[in-house]
C-alpha cells in the first residue's frame, strides 16, 4: 500500500485541480445508512483523496490515530471490525490512565450532546439507557477481549483523519461515545475503540463509503499499517463472499474448514455456517487480539496439529499468562521446517487462506512458542483475530459483500 500513496503525485495534482481540493465527509447521522451514489474508485489518483488512519503498535494492540474535537486532540483507538460504536475515554468521571491525553469536550467547540428523545438515540446499535431523569442519551458496553468496559454519553463530534497526500480531512458530526466511566482490566491503556462494523453508527456507517481496507504489519520496518476509508482493492488473491446479518458483523458466508498439512479438520458444519439468528459462523474481528474458535473447532484444531508434529517434540505446558493450549520449547523453532500448514478454506474458490507461521504461532517469551489461536466460548461465533490477519492487506467490500485477502510479504 505504502508505495502507491508515493507515485505520480503530479497527475494528483492535476485532477484535484480539475473536481477536489478538500472534500470534507459529512457524517449523515440522520439517514439509516450509506450513501447509494457513492462510488468504488479504483483509479490510484483517487484513491489518494480518501480518509485514511495511519495505524500504530502499542504492545500487542494496534491503534488507529486520528483527532476528535476542535481544535483537533490527537488520539487512539483499536479498530474494531466486530463493534457498531465508536466510543473514547472522554468528560471523564471514572477513567483509566491512557497514554496519551484524555479527550476533554469542554475544550472543544464542536462538541454536541444528543438527547434521549432524538432519533439518533433511539436508532443506536448500544445499549442506551434512558431512565427519565438523565435527558442526555447514554450507553453503556464492555469488550471481553481487551477487558475494558465504558459507560457515557452519546454525542456528535468532529473526527480528523487525512487523506493519502497528509492533508487533513475532517468528517463532522461524528456520533461517538463520550465515555466518562470506564475500566480497564487487563491494563491495555488505550484511548478507545473505533467501530468499524457495518452498522450505521460505526465508522463505515456514518460514512458516505461503501468500502474500506486495512493492513497490520508484524513489523513496523516493512511498511505502513494503516485503515482506509472508502477504498478497497480486489487484486485477484483470495476473495470471498460475506453473508450480510442483522447485527452488521463481516462473517464468512462459505467456510468450508481448517486444513492441516492438506488434511481436513473434523469441524461439525454448523461451526462455521451461519444462519440468521443461529450461534454458529466465523467472522472477521480486529477487535479480537487473537482468534478465537468454537470450541468444537479448537480441540479438533489441537489434537490435528498435533498429528503432524514431530514425535519427539514434546509438549508443553504454557507458563505464561496467556493460557495458550499447545505449546513448544523453542529449541524447536526455526531449525526445520517442521510446522504444519495451517489455513482456512472457503467453497467456490481455489484461493485459500494460510496462516504462515508467524501469524499462527507465537512467542510466549518464556522460552516457549504457542499456537497463537484461543478456545472461544461454547455455542459462539469464531472470529479471525488480528494476530492473524498480520501483514494481509483485507480489503472489505461492504456494500458488494464481498472481502479480499491479499498478503504483502
Ligand atoms: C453496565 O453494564 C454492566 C454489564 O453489562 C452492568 O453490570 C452495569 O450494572 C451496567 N451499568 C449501568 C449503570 O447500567
Ligand atoms: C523488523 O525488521 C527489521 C528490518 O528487516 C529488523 O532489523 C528487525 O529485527 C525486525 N524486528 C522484529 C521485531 O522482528
Ligand atoms: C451491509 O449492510 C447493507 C445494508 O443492510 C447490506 O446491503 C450489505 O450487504 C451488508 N454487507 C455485509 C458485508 O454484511
């Protein structure tokens, strides 16, 4: 991605000349969802003309770096394919310490609470709580995975990210949480999360965009990890369909399993096929650190895993915090080619998606490596971590249904 924000800024310039200079998104709260007249552009000028978050590694977490307020504050937030709110420790009453500055609404100008009469309370994908006494729209989630909860406002604010030439671009009246109460379990210290669901109130949804990709890479040295607004490129990799739901998740509409080494995981077919109001399905979730399998899926997955090791590797017991299920010494490690290929096929193409050995496998720094996948919850979704989607580009097609992956190294 890196290198086609640099080519031929000249002929950039030129078409901006001719139609853009700033085109300023207005977020469109009021209407249920995107805009139909929107576009795809694939054409690489104009995909310079759109919103983009530069991303970056905070430990294990990657952040999206934007500015909320005006004047803009610069700020955080794990983006978040499975969340339909954007929220931020914001006003606070009850915060946790954050890295970087707190977002204050009294220092900015364009702050705007939303009351509990208005639509735009009553059309919310979050719990609200509206008991009478407090007028102001409220909400209240917590996030199992990075162990933090928030509990505030809902009000309208600027969002500030730039376009692919670094000038800024602004989106206005931005719904978001102003998160005043929160908690931080695991102490991962970030500002927020940045829903980037396909519901109206995320990010995408209050967008005029159709469209949108991402790339985390493993190494900050290899390239830039960014979220694009409004761009997605289809670059013949792996493509597949999504199966578009009420509660707006990115689930794969044709899994057809793991394969280990070629060999099929003996996964019952409800895992990973999704059907409306049904528990099963696998979906794409950055907000997940790792991904998480149905545990029907998990064990089938270990004890495949473990078929193709080498006998005289044996097993070890996490000593970590993690509570990773199948570990290894790393003496092990990078002497042979010994791990098996892992990957996740899909029904309707030949493409399949591998997870290399940096992606599957992870250091426990205790002299152990683990396979880098969590035991989800019984009778829940699956869900492809970020870990996992390391140094891919994902490119998501909302509207078409459709997501790509595309490796960069
Ligand atoms: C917020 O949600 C949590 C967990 O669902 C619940 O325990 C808590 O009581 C709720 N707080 C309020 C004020 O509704
Ligand atoms: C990242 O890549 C650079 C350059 O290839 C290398 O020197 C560095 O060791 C890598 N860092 C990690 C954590 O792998
Ligand atoms: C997103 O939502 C829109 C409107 O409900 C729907 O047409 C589209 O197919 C959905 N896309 C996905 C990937 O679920």
């Amino acid at each position: 991605m890196a290198s086609s924000l640099v080519f031929s800024v000249s002929r950039v310039i030129l078409v901006c000349v001719a139609f853009c200079l700033p085109l300023p998104l207005q977020g469109t709260p009021e209407s249920p969802f995107h805009n139909p007249n929107a576009k795809t552009f694939s054409s690489p000028e104009d995909d310079l003309l759109y919103p983009l978050s530069p991303v970056v590694q905070m430990g294990k977490h990657y952040l999206m770096k934007f500015g909320i307020g005006t004047p803009p504050l610069e700020t955080f937030a794990i983006p978040d394919t499975a969340s339909n709110l954007i929220w931020l420790q914001c006003g606070c009453t009850n915060c946790y310490t954050q890295t970087s500055p707190t977002f204050d609404p009294k220092k900015s100008s364009t702050y705007e609470s939303i009351k509990c009469s208005s639509d735009n309370c009553k059309n919310t994908a979050y719990s609200t709580n509206c008991n009478g006494l407090d007028p102001d729209c409220s909400y209240n989630l917590s996030f199992q995975d990075i162990g933090t909860s928030s509990r505030g406002h809902i009000a309208m604010e600027t969002l500030m990210f730039q376009d692919g030439l670094n000038r800024k671009y602004p989106m206005f009246k931005m719904i978001f949480g102003c998160g005043q109460d929160n908690k931080d379990t695991f102490g991962v210290k970030v500002p927020g999360i940045m829903g980037l669901s396909n519901h109206s109130s995320s990010l995408i949804g209050q967008s005029s965009f159709i469209d949108f990709s991402y790339i985390f890479f493993s190494n900050a040295s290899i390239g830039r990890s960014e979220v694009r607004i409004g761009f997605s490129p289809i670059t013949g990799h792996l493509t597949t369909a999504l199966a578009p739901n009420s509660k707006g998740l990115y689930i794969f509409k044709d899994v057809d399993g793991i394969y280990v080494e070629g060999e099929k995981v003996d996964i019952p077919e409800s895992v990973f096929g999704y059907v409306e109001g049904g528990s099963g399905g696998l979906i794409i979730d950055t907000g997940a650190t790792f991904t998480e399998l149905n545990p029907l899926a998990f064990d089938a997955l270990i004890r495949k895993v473990k078929d193709f090791m080498p006998t005289d590797m044996v097993e070890k017991r996490d000593v970590s915090g993690e509570k990773w299920e199948l570990c290894y010494d790393n003496k092990y490690r990078g002497t042979t080619d010994i791990l098996p290929e892992i990957e996740f096929r899909f029904r309707g193409t030949e493409a399949t998606f591998p997870l290399k050995d940096k992606n599957a496998w992870i250091d426990n720094n205790l002299g152990q490596f683990c396979l880098a996948i969590k035991r989800g919850v019984k009778d829940g979704l699956s869900r492809l971590g970020m870990f996992q989607q390391r140094d891919i580009n994902v490119g998501m097609q909302v509207m078409q249904a459709r997501v790509s992956f595309n490796y960069q190294i």
